[in-house]
C-alpha cells in the first residue's frame, strides 16, 4: 500500500488519524518528540515511530531517511505540533515567541518540503496541517499562538497555490475549539462533552480531504462543535 | 428512510447529487421552474418533481406541501439556483440586479426557512447552499451575482451561529470554477477538462458534509480543480 | 466647488458628514424618505433636500435629476439606508427579508450606478457606502441584517475592482458598534459612552477616504470604539 | 512634543513617514541595521539614528534605552522590515524561512512589546505595523514572505483586541504593490508609474490612523494603486 506520516503525535485527534489510516491499510510512521508514550499505539496500528523535535532540520532530515527506508510512497504527511503561551504582550519572555513561531510554523514548512519533494515527483499525494482558530483570528492575551498559527496558514495558502497544479493536495483543518476524548463522553464533570471535539469526527474530515479526487480539491475546512458559538 | 430535497435541479451538479442520494436510500423532491427536462432523472432515481419559482413566497409554500405530503423526514434540503448578469455597472438593467437578489438570496431563505421550521422540531437535518468565489470575492462586471452571492453567504453565516446549537446543520459550499460533465472528459474541444469541476466530485463534498457528526462541523468548504489559480 | 450627496439622513452620522463636506466648501443634496426632519440640518449646510424612497427606481432617478440641475460637478456620493429585522429565522416575515435586501443593498446600487455614470464620465469622484461588521459576519437571529450588508458589501467589492481603473473611488465603511451622539458623552446614563462610536468621529475617516490620493487607495475600512471587543 | 520611533528605514516610505512627522513637530528616532545610509534623512529631520538589527532582542533593548534617554513620550512606533525569498518550496533554503520569520514577524513583536509597555503606562500612543498583501493571501513560490507577513498580521489583529481597550492604537497597514519614487513620476521607463504606490500618498494614511479618536479605531486598512488589480 501507501505510506503516511504523523508529525507531533501524543493527543486524541493523532491517535485517532493513525487508527482510521491504519485501518484503511495505509503503512504508518509516527513522530513525537517523547515516543516512549507511542508505544501502544504503535503496537495497535503497526506502526513505526520516531523520535523528532519537528523544528530541528536536523531531525526532521532523519525523519526522511526512515521515510524513505521502506518502498511505500509517501502519500499522506500530516502535521500537528504547536507551542502557546498566554498571557499580556507586556509580559511574555520572546522566547517564548520564537519557539512558538518554530514550532507551530517552521517545523511545518520543514515537514512539508521534504513530503512535497517526494510527491511532486509523482504528481500525488496528499499534505495536511492542523490549525486553529487564533489562525484566523487573533486572540488577545495570545500573541504567540496568533503568530504561528497564522504563520502556518499562510505557508498551507502559499503551498496549496504552488502545489495544486503539480497534482499535490494541500489542506489546512482549522480546529476551533477543545479536543475530548475519542467517542465523545468527557470524563471530567466540569465540562460540557457537547462543547468538544470528538478527535474520530476531525479525523473523519482528514480522510474526507485525503479522498476528494483533484476536480474538486479544499484547501481549508473549519470544524467546530454544534454548540460552539462563533 | 429520509427525504432529500434538492431546489433548482437541472445542471450537471444538481443530477449529481439527486443520484448519490438516491443510491443511498433518500426519497427525493426536485424542484424546478421548468420540471420537463427532469423526466429522465425523475425515473432514474424514482423522485418527485414540483415545479416552482423558487423566489416566490407561494411557490415554496405548495413545494412544501409535497414535502409534508408524504411520512418521510425532511433529512436534507439543498438550494443550488442563481442569476447573474454580466456587464458594466453604469448599463446594468436595474431589473436583472433585483433578478439575481431574488433567485439567488431571496428564494435561498424561502426554502431555507421553511427547512428549518421541519428541522429545528427534531434537531435534526442538514441544509446546503450552493456558493460561488463570487460570494467571496466580487469580481468587477459582475455586481448582480457578486450581490446575490454574498446576500447567501451573508445567510448561510448567519444560519449556522444560529442553527447548530439547536441540531440543524448549515452548510455553503463555494464551487470555484465551472462545472463539466460529470466523470469528467468535456465534450468540447477548447475545454481543458482539468479545468472544469466534475459534478460527481463536488457531489461527494456534499455527501461528507451531511455525513458530517456534530461534533465537528462546518459550515463552508471552498472547493476548484486542482489546475484553477486563485 | 462640487457637489456632495448624501442619501439617508436622518441620524448622527449623516449629520455629522453634512456638517463637515459642508465646511469644506461642499455643495450639498441631503435625500430621505422624511425630509421633514432634516430643516434644521439643511438651513445650517445650506443643503437641498429630496424626499426619496431609495430602494425605488423612480424616486433615484428623480433625485439624479435633482443632481443634474445644478452646475456643479457630482464629487461624493454617500449611501446609508439600511433595513434590519432581529429574530428567529424560522420566524421571520419573508417580506422583511425582501425589504432589507432593497433597502440595504439595491437602493445602493441604484445610487451607485447613477453617480457612477456622472463620475466614470469624468475619471474622478467618490462612492461611500455605510456597512456594518453584519456584513463581515453574519450573526444569529438576524439573517435580513446580514443578507443586505452582506449583498452591500459585494456591490461595494465588485465596483472597487471595476471603478477604480476609471479613477472612480469606492469605499466601504465597516461600522461596528452603535453610533451615539456628536462629541461623545451619551445623554442615557444606562450606555458607556466610550462603548459607542462618535459620528463626528466617523465622519472624518469618511474624509479621509475622500482624500486619499489615487496613488494609494483603500476600498474598505473597520470602525470601531477603542473598547469594543471583536 | 512627543517622539516618533520608525525601524527599517532606509527605503522610500520610512522616508516620507519621517518627513511627515517631522513636520507636525515629532521628535524621531530612525533605526536601521545600516545607518549610513540614513545621514541625509536625519539631518533634514533633526532625527537620531540608531544602528539595530531589529530580529535581535539584545539590539532592541538597546534601541529602547536611546527611547528613554530623552524625556518626551513615545506616542508612536512603526515598524517596516521584512525579509522575503522566492522561490518554489521544494528547493526554498530553511534558513531562508527562519529569517524571514525573525526579520518579518519577530521583530515586529520586539518592537512592538517594547513600545506598548511606555505606552499602556499611559493609556496613549499608536504602533503601526507595515503589512502587505501577502499577509492577507499565501502566493505561490512565496512560503516565506506568506509565513512572516501572517504572522505579522496575526501579531497586529491579536494586539489589536488586547491592547486597543488599554487605549493604545494598533495598525496594521497592507500595502498592496510596488512602492515608487515620492511624488509619482518613475524614473524607470518601463515601469507604468500609476501601477506604484507613491510613498507620500501611504504616508497619508498612517498620519490619519494616528489622527483617529479612539471612538472610531481602524486595526487594518489596505491601499493599493487605483489601476492595480485584485
């Protein structure tokens, strides 16, 4: 079959892409920064993981190498990580704000060059970012978040222009709102389960974009809970 | 099962969906001003045809009579129609502008309206607009459908803040570019086909949409060949 | 000097303009459906008035005649009428729907498309149109709103991209807030004052746009009180 | 008077904002990496210049301590520099990214942090930010510049909401085009000089953003030639 790469792996919605892939055949290798907490997952789902620190070239070029180890083509790279800080503009220490930018945004460009070199090649495949809404709207006590997750729009925009006609996908799924857990039915008794995502329901989208032939390609889909107001 | 109805039926995108949801099971109403040309889908896919003007108050109402006629829920409605008019501002016909407020927009909310008051009872049901890049962006020579456009986008928006949270899920799907043959493969020789939508391919959006569970929604998805510049 | 036309008077902000075109040396034509009213104002600008139902076409071309009259070139054009109606969708009068597309937005293309013919002729003039955040963003319980500010929004988009290569200036003017009373300092001890916009305020970004040298454009600006949030 | 802080200097629009607001009598501090070239400039404005790589927190520090080596207020604070590389993704240079990211975007958020920690203190002042057209739309063979301008962007729309209710003004500017020579009239033959944006004319509009009363904010506003299209 095919291959598909998770970048940023540890919450529900990345648990949720690897099962709903796995279980449509596709080959998995799945990158974290702490893999000793994929181990389960990886046994359910066959899959091989990878320690990487997704803003680091140097990772993300070792990354590659395992990627291009097998005979699968690469036909699916998903990219997940973010870094936020709230807090007033005055007091926030930039670091900070550079990881933030790095993490949320150059470590997707960086996973997004090296996937897009192997299927531009063969004019296939399929790349997707996972944003948020402070990446179209900017939040105030949330500068650093705003930063990267606009950056990374603006990166899944530019790609989806340069890439489309070389029969590349590019979609970036902005996910407003908080994420339950799989199946819905939060555990905590504070929290409305209704006003969470289910992270099988977002997955469900992913795989909705992964399917829609060329003719009729998205680039962005926003997914918020029924009960969310926006 | 469930009723499906489709308003403005007779373009390639409207047979499109009338077959895929007749392949699973709905019953159908298609509507039109002009129900002679729908025969042939009508047997294929054992609907009922209404004729209606959509834009008219009275119309709708007896389109909805047919809808109540028969003991299936109303599960999704789907409002494809549009007027437009091209030309310079300054020689528009003031007539045609009204025209494509009409039948873009007004009769958008004649339907939409009358499908919320069934859907909103049982929390339950999905609603489809048919956009356009004109309702996103005005293109110059082109006010009427620019206006039109928008004024759906414009309830659309506010449809789904409304909706969602009472179970009714509002969705507007911006077709950029134009529709070809369905399966692809235009007839005419100065037609790149990369270049038109196939009606089955935007079809299937339409399907993840209603498919969609309210855990994560959304409520617009921008959908071009993968050739379109943007 | 020129000309300046201000259609929808009545309240703050139509006053406020008339107020400050007119110490400009501006030449004035306040049009209203209730001209009664505006005596006051007229006396003090040393305007004209005409009673005029915008969303008509007979009374626009009437008020254009009105225009033509004089001696004065037609510089500015400013189109405020609106029509909103807070509800229920499922509600709704259909015939408030209709009145709030030709109140907010075919009444604007109807002066539009008069003064356009006047200022196209001459490569120079302005076209102001009063919008409201309902046209960015369409809020529950108030499809109408939306529908209109959204169409008007369109119209103001599409003629940008068409006039302004025929030196004709066009500018949309996003309102966010309610607009209290000249100076400031609401009369109404239940309303923050500094929660409201100052029309005198408004009014000079209005000028502003009026002022911007073709080199340097703007088609669209957001207004809203330092403290409102958005 | 008050002082007038501009970084990235050098190119024809910090030029005009600095003679511009010289001459309402702002005291100016003009900062650039190479200050060489800024002697005339700063004699003819009475400006300081401060030698500052504006992606370096240590620099910036030190711009701020020239700040408040005098004793007039900061009331306004621009920031211009970008950092753009072009070029299809697959072959873009990473560190091409990282740059335009610190260049663009991180130091816009320096400057900007400093600036508004003088100006919440006094509930006063305007930080304007100078954005283009790439921060509202991601062009093809462009990542970079998309990634920066975004995240510039985000940065002003996140300021905007948290710091306009603290009554400190936040602008960010989408310039649209080429930017020619002041006064119009390219030197070059084969560039139309109506297609550029004449630097004063933009000037104009950042001395009206200052000018707003805090009754009528603008967060954003774009300018482009009147024969350009979009």
């Amino acid at each position: 079959m095919a291959l598909a790469l998770i970048v940023g792996v540890g919450d529900g919605l990345s648990a949720s892409l690897a099962r709903k892939l796995a279980a449509r055949g596709y080959s998995l290798i799945l990158a974290a920064r702490d893999t000793g907490k994929l181990e389960g997952l990886a046994g359910e789902t066959g899959a091989t993981t990878v320690q990487c620190d997704a803003a680091l070239s140097e990772d993300m070029d070792r990354l590659f190498e395992e990627v291009d180890a097998g005979s699968e083509d690469l036909a699916v790279a998903i990219y997940n990580p973010s870094a936020r800080t709230k807090g007033a503009l005055v007091d926030l220490d930039p670091t900070t704000v550079r990881t933030a930018l790095d993490v949320t945004a150059f470590g997707a460009f960086l996973m997004a060059q090296q996937a897009a070199r192997r299927m531009v090649r063969r004019q296939s495949g399929t790349i997707l970012f996972t944003g948020a809404s402070a990446g179209v709207k900017g939040f105030p006590r949330s500068a650093p978040f705003a930063m990267g997750k606009f950056a990374l729009r603006g990166l899944a925009q530019s790609m989806a222009r340069e890439l489309h006609p070389q029969g590349v996908h590019v979609g970036h799924v902005v996910v407003d709102g908080s994420i339950g857990p799989a199946g819905g039915g939060s555990q905590s008794t504070n929290v409305n389960p209704d006003a969470q995502l289910d992270p099988d329901a977002i997955a469900e989208t992913y795989l909705s974009l992964i399917d829609q032939p060329r003719s009729a390609w998205a680039w962005e889909i926003e997914l918020r809970p029924w009960v969310e107001t926006f």
